[in-house]
C-alpha cells in the first residue's frame, strides 16, 4: 500500500494520476495546507520541508518501509517500481526527464508565483503579476510548439512527463482555450483519460484547487503559507 499525503494541489494530483495510471494500490491522508497540517511534528517526520505531497511506501524497495518527497523523484521512483510510463531506450528516457525537469523546475515556479501574485499576495505588485503572467505565457508557447511536433511531451508515447505537467495547465486550457491549440489538443487528450480525470479530483473537499483562486482567504493562511507560521523556527 501507498500512502499519498497531499491534499487539492497541482502537485498532490499528478502523484494521484501516476498511482490511479499504474494500477497501484494506494490511499490519500488529507493535508489541509490552509490549517497548516503541514507544520505538524507528524508530518515534519516524513519531509522536513513541510511540503506535500509525501508518499509511505510499505513495499518499498527491499520489502521495506519508503518514504519520498519532491514530485520529481516520486515519478520517477513510480515509474521504476512499475516498469511503466517511461521509455526504456536510453535517447527517450533522456528526453522524458527533460520535460519531466521543465515541469518541476519551469512550469511548477513559475506557474506558482503567477498565482501567487494574481490571487493571494495581499498587496498588488503589478511588476510581479506581469512578469510572471509574461513567463506563463512564454511557456505555453514552448509547450504548444513542442506539441506541433509529438503526440505526447516526450514523443510518441503518453509518459510520467504528461502526468506531472497537466495539473498545473488545468486552468490555463480553460481561461486561454484557443490560444494554444495544440495544448489543447493535448488536454482533451489528457482529460479523457479515466486515471486523469479521477486523478483530478484529489481532494475534492475543497472545490477549489490552491492555483485557481480561493475565496475566504485570509491572514492566517496567508501566516501559514508565506508568513511567519511558515519561517519560524522548529
């Protein structure tokens, strides 16, 4: 059994669509990030950066007890454990990682700050909302054009490369339809798949996902997230 703690994030669901793709038996352990469950001893155990997800592995490698943090490496580590979603041959292997990495060191920040300042900085900052609205775009051009040329991210196959990257695309395909149409191509793609589709839904206690704007923000969350709830010393 796997054990995903994460709650109604880009990150946490793209975990969900590789463990729902790969048939493996897995249970989700809701972190409300909002109320800070991040912060707790218990879960400062099994990542020190207080990030989610996390996933407990309880067949990990030797038969034992695993515990990995970072999305990256847990699809990669998913990817090895099942032998799916990931190209054998060397030249596609490499390729996969690539778009894997500009997901989690492009798409991921950069996405993630544009949200940031758009919805929940308490202040406007219009230099920071443009500039990373600006880099938003700019990737999505570098993705649309990549998918002019391949079926999938990493080519002809579908790959743990689509999986990390359509959560965080989820709102640009529906307040930019049509301006990236082979994106969306892709996302139909991506959507009508049932792992995605489920995959998605990952804490469907709160109906909103962090990158899409919530209402009732406040303060404390703002503490919890970015504040001094966040930095202090532990």
């Amino acid at each position: 059994m796997i054990t995903l703690y994460g709650g109604p994030t880009p990150n946490a669901r793209k975990i969900a669509i590789a463990l729902l793709e790969m048939g493996l038996e897995w249970r989700l352990d809701y972190i409300d990030i909002l109320a800070g469950d991040q912060l707790t001893p218990e879960f400062l155990a099994l990542n020190p950066n207080n990030k989610t997800p996390v996933i407990v592995d309880d067949e990990g490698p030797g038969g034992d007890r695993f515990v990995l943090w970072e999305t990256g490496a847990i699809l990669l580590y998913l990817a090895e454990k099942t032998g799916r979603f990931m190209p054998t041959d060397p030249v596609g292997r490499a390729i996969c990682w690539q778009w894997l990495m500009f997901q989690v060191s492009g798409i991921g920040p950069m996405f993630g700050q544009e949200a940031h300042f758009t919805h929940y900085a308490k202040d406007r900052h219009d230099y920071a909302i443009d500039r990373y609205s600006r880099e938003v775009d700019r990737l999505m051009m570098v993705i649309d054009k990549r998918l002019g040329e391949a079926e999938w991210l990493a080519g002809d196959h579908y790959t743990i490369a689509d999986m990390a990257t359509l959560p965080y695309l989820r709102r640009q395909l529906i307040e930019k339809a049509g301006r990236f149409p082979n994106v969306d191509r892709w996302g139909a793609a991506m959507l009508a798949r049932p792992a995605v589709a489920e995959g998605m839904t990952v804490g469907v206690a709160r109906a909103e996902t962090i990158e899409g704007g919530l209402t009732g923000f406040t303060d404390e969350h703002r503490a919890i997230l970015w504040g001094d709830r966040q930095h202090a010393k532990r």
